[in-house]
C-alpha cells in the first residue's frame, strides 16, 4: 500500500505546493481547508500522517491534533506554524505532535520532516504490536503446566474467553480453578473492567444474598444506607462464583434469574437492577451428584455448565509436579534470597511418590517452607506428611505406573513427552518453540540432545 497524506491549511496556495511536492514523491495526497474537513477524511480512512496548520478558521490545528492523538494515535500529525509564532509549535509539540515546520519551508526540509515522523510512527506501531503479541502469546504465563490436558485447558481459555458464555471450572481443591477464571477475565474483552470473586461457602444465606445483589436503605436492622452489591460492582466485567455448590436453594432461584434476564432486586428494594456480568462458577463438588440428588437445581446447572472447564488434579498430570517445583522454587529463591536452585533425586522422587490432595497449593507451601529452610544449592529432602499414602497407592492414577519406573527414567520420559509435543505443535520450527518455551536456545539443544530427540525428524 502506498503512503496517503492528509494537507490540512487554509491557504490554497500551500495546499497546492505541499501536494505538488508529494505527489512527486508518490504520496496519495488529499487536501483540505479546514480541520472538519480533515476530522471526515481521517474518520473515513487511514492516512501515514497528517500536514496541519495550527492557525485555522474554525477548529484550530490544535484542536484538530488533541483529536486525532486521542482517536487515532497511530497516525503521526506534524504541523505547520508561521514564523516567528514558535510558541505554536511548542505547544503542538507537547500535545503529541510528531514534528513541526515553520512556514515558509523548503521541500526538502518538509519531505525529510515528513518521512522521519511516518518512519518513528511506524516504529512505534511495531514496538505496540509486538507488546501485544508478547500479551498473548504469555497470555497463560502464571499458569504453568507441561501436561497435554492442561494445554486444551489453555486451548478452551483462549476460544470463549472473548465470548459472554458461562463458564464452570470444576476441579479437586487447589488444582488452579481460580487462576484459570482470572486467566479467562484478563484475556476477554472484559479485561478493563472488574474481576469479582465471591466466595459462596463462606456466607449465610442472607449475607450472601445483600452481597450479591446490595440492599436498600432500612432493608434491615443496620442497612443504614443503600449498597450495591457483587454483581453491580462487576458490571461490564466477571463475577466469579467460588463454591457455587454451596449456594442455598432460594438464591439458586435468584442466580438463575439474574443468568436468565440479567435482572434481580436488591434486598429491600422493588426496582429490577441490571447489570451486564459474565459469570463464572466454581466448585471441588461433583456438580451433577447434587443434581441427582435433589440439592442443586437442575435448570441452573445448565445453565451454569454451558462450557465446563475440568482440571485435573496433580497426581494425574505427574510431568507437571518438577516443573511447578522448579518454578515455585525460582520465585521463592528470590523471595528469600537463598541460593538453592536445584532439587535432589531425592527431594524429586518425594515429590513424585506423593499423592498432593491439596495438588498445586500444596506443592506450592510445600516448596516455598523448603526453600525457607533451605542451605545451600540443592534442596536435599521436602518436608511432607506421612499420612498421605504414596502415588503408588492410586492405582487407577497414571502416576501410578510412571513413578514404578526408576526416576531418571522417568523424568526423562516426561521431558521427550514435552519436547516433542511442543516440536510437534511447530512442526518442528525450533524458533517458534523456543519463542513458546521461554528457554534459552542452548539449554534447549542440550536438553534435546539428552532426551534423544532430533527436531528434524518432527518437521511437516
Ligand atoms: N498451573 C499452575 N501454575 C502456577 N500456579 C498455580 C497453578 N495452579 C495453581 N496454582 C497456584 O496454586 C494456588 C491455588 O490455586 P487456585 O486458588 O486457583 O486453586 P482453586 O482450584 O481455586 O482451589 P480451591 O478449590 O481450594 O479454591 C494458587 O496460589 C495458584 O497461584
Ligand atoms: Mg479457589
């Protein structure tokens, strides 16, 4: 596409200079004798940059500048100011203008000026792209995980993050619900506006209610003034719905009618409030049983269930457990300025034998109380609870059968999993594996190199 520049002067005469010059030089140049004018042009089409005058009839070139920084801040606006008016230009310069020009200009002077101020802009848009690509492409960067199944997590968060749709996430308690609901609001549409949470176990019935959906003045002893609750608070944003399970039976009725008509009452009060709130629910409980059995309401169920989420706990995604407790441990070593950066194999195999009922926030405490009290380089032993039986007890868990191989084995087994899911995701483009990896490229090779896979042989 070639370049467009849009002449905004009231002078004819400059107008026609400034486009004899630039169309020479194989500019699209529109001209215009007024700042409307040049506001309809800009409002209909793209343009490499804007000429102005900054003494103008009308809008003032000012005016004009202030506009178009605010609604199209990608197009560079330099301006035209009269000689021995620098002030003007001063002015045009704090107000976001690329460049000046002080009139009478030659044509050299105003193409130079021009080009510079088109090439910075377009450096600038890179620079704006690229921080966007970088946003989406670690869009899931606190969110760690190796596991297959975790990957069509992130594959789900992405397709309905940018819809209104109902989310469920359904997991055993600490498996990440929560961090998958805030992951979901911050890639949305939504993400300027508030992420709630609420937890619905916490509260009696009547607590709940006036925090979900606020009271009127006098709607009860202490109400003494109205308040808005959660779901008005999260208007335009995401409300999320911790152990939705627990909600009481009236209030089932009031949440279905809010997903219904996007309409409830505050307590006390008799006006209809809306509120434009996607939610997102979660709960540890096997939804569908108290559906069977007459606790959960089977029409808010689906309503809520319209695109279930599950995460699986630790122990059936056991390629997960040393990469979470190598990332903890980096983030922990810093916290408390320790020099441990390694675990033992015997610190690993404890890790791997152990059955985590309280999955990733267990292992979190668990690494960061080792590496508190840690000495030294290599975190030698984990302190973890006798009670739990071993993975080895779960026999219908897949850990299961990968910690009965020797450990180097199996770590290692892990890793060529990982690596060659990653490759195969790329077909085989080392690149743009390592861009998703985040590692170093020679750690990448050596690593590699030590699981015996060649990237070659994954390409096409
Ligand atoms: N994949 C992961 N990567 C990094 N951190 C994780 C991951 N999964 C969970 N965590 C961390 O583990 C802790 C528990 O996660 P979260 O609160 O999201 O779990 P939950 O499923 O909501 O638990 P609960 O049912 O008990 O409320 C948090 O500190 C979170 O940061
Ligand atoms: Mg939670």
């Amino acid at each position: 596409m070639g370049r467009s520049l849009l002449v905004i002067d009231d002078e004819a005469i400059t107008r026609s200079h400034l486009r004899l010059i630039f169309q020479a030089d194989g500019y699209e140049v529109v001209p215009c004798e007024s700042a409307e004018d040049g506001l309809r042009e800009i409002a209909e089409r793209g343009f490499s940059a804007v000429l102005c005058d900054v003494k103008l009839a009308g809008m003032d070139g000012l005016a004009f500048l202030t506009w178009v920084r605010e609604h199209h801040p990608e197009v560079p606006v330099v301006t035209i100011t009269a000689f021995g008016t620098i002030e003007n230009a001063v002015a045009a310069m704090r107000q976001g203008a690329a460049d000046y020009v002080t009139k009478p200009f030659g044509a050299d002077e105003i193409r130079i000026v021009v080009e510079r101020a088109i090439e910075r802009g377009e450096l600038k848009n890179e620079v704006v792209r690229l921080r966007g690509e970088i946003e989406r492409r670690y869009a899931f960067g606190s969110i760690v995980s190796r596991s297959p199944a975790m990957f069509r997590v992130f594959e789900m968060i992405r397709t309905v993050a940018d819809t209104d749709s109902t989310v469920l996430v359904t997991g055993e308690t600490g498996t990440g619900k929560e961090m998958v609901a805030r992951s979901i609001h911050f890639n949305s549409l939504r993400k300027a506006a508030p992420f709630v949470a609420i937890n619905c176990g916490a509260l009696t019935e009547t607590l709940l209610e006036s925090e979900l959906f606020g009271h009127e003045k006098g709607a009860f002893t202490g109400a003494v003034r109205r308040k808005e609750g959660r779901f008005e608070a999260a208007h335009r944003g995401t409300l999320f719905l911790d152990e939705v399970a627990c909600m009481p039976p009236p209030m089932q009725v009031k949440l279905l009618r809010v997903l219904q008509d996007g309409e409830f009452e505050r307590v006390g009060g008799t006006q209809p409030v809306r509120a434009d709130v996607r939610v997102i629910a979660a709960t540890n409980q096997a939804l569908a049983d108290l559906v069977g059995s007459g606790r959960f309401r089977e029409d808010l169920y689906y309503r809520l269930n319209v695109v279930p989420i599950y995460l699986p706990p630790l122990r059936e995604r056991p390629e997960d457990i040393p990469t979470l407790a190598l990332y903890f441990l980096s983030h922990y070593r810093k916290q408390f300025g320790r020099e441990a950066d390694a675990y033992s194999d015997r610190a690993l195999e404890q890790m791997l034998r152990y059955r985590w009922p309280g999955n990733v926030r267990e292992l979190k405490h668990v690494i960061e109380r080792g590496v508190l009290l840690s000495r030294g380089p290599v975190i030698d032993a984990l302190d973890l609870p006798k009670e739990a039986g071993p993975i080895a007890d779960a026999a219908d868990s897949r850990g299961a059968a990968a910690t009965a191989q020797p450990l180097r084995e199996y770590l290692r087994d892990c890793e060529r999993r990982y690596y060659t899911a990653l490759l195969r995701r790329h077909e085989g483009n080392v690149t743009r594996a390592l861009a998703e990896a985040r590692i170093p490229s020679k750690t990448f090779y050596r690593r590699l190199h030590a699981v015996g896979l060649d990237p070659r042989l994954l390409r096409g």
